[in-house]
C-alpha cells in the first residue's frame, strides 16, 4: 500500500511539473506575435518602430510630429500641414 501511494506522490509531482513547463513555454511564444508588425525608420533619429505607429510625409517615415518638423527644419523645407507636401522656400535658392 505505500509504494502505491508513493507512486500516486511521484506521478502527481511529475504531471505538476510537467504543466509548469508547458506553460512556461506557451507564454514564451506569445512575445513573437508582436513582433510579426512591419517595423519602419525613422528618417531623422534612425529608430525602427512599427508602422502603424509612424508619421509618414513625402514617401519618408517618422517616430514623432516632433522628428518630421525638424527634418523639415534640417532640410529648408516649409511643411504645408493642409495638403502634406513640402513647398521650400523661394529665396533659398537664389
């Protein structure tokens, strides 16, 4: 009668840590569902983010409204919000 109970102990202790492995190793997998988004740079800082996340004007991408005005900033170009194309400035050129 005790080796059928010590066999009962060991076969629950052996189920037992047999599910905490098996749930360990679905939440492990959970992680790589996020990262199937299409990730993006950012043209002013280089960070990669993920696109639905990003700040696109004139084919470029950015993380933030903050990082799209200061390339525009950068590159002399006036950001026309309205229409979303840039229209430089006509005395820059001459």
């Amino acid at each position: 009668m005790a080796r059928l109970i010590t066999l009962l102990i060991l076969g629950s202790g052996f189920y037992w840590l047999y599910r905490q492995l098996t749930e360990k190793l679905k939440n492990k997998t959970k992680p790589a569902e996020i990262s199937q988004k299409k990730m993006v740079q950012c043209s002013f800082c280089g960070v990669h983010f993920p696109q639905d996340q990003s700040h696109a004007h004139n084919q470029k991408t950015f993380c933030s409204p903050e990082h799209l005005t200061l390339f525009s900033e950068e590159k002399g170009l006036n950001t026309d919000s309205k229409t979303g194309t840039d229209k430089t400035d006509s005395n820059s050129h001459e």
